[in-house]
C-alpha cells in the first residue's frame, strides 16, 4: 500500500476483516482488505484492514465501538 493508507487492523479471520470493512462502508470510510495468508499453508498469514490515512483514527473509533458495545 502507498503511504496515505494506514492499516487499522489485522485478524487471521477473513471473515472478521470483510466485517470490518462492511461496518466502515456503512459510516462512508473506504476500506480495503489484504490477504497476506500464505496461499500453499492458508493457517499461516493474517488479513488486514487499510483506510485512508486521512479516516484512521475515526476507523479505530467505530471499530473500537463495535467490539465494546456487544
């Protein structure tokens, strides 16, 4: 990624950052999704979030929120 995105968070769960992109879109923060698992060991790897760096801090917030009000 270029320097005006910043990654927001990293899970071993794709499931997990496809959700966190979705809870992004929905408060217009563009988000994307990188899969970094190994492709001949999938156990091995992470996924990760990137936003604009200019949206990382109220990205963390609505993440941060998310988790904490379940």
């Amino acid at each position: 990624m270029t320097s005006d995105w910043e990654k927001i968070m990293t899970t071993r769960l794709s499931h997990q950052a496809e959700l966190a992109k979705a809870k992004l879109a929905e408060q217009d923060i563009n988000a994307v999704v990188i899969n970094k698992q190994s492709s001949a060991y999938p156990v091995f790897g992470n996924h990760e979030v990137y936003v604009p760096t200019k949206d990382a801090i109220l990205a963390r917030i609505i993440l941060d929120n998310e988790t904490t009000a379940s």
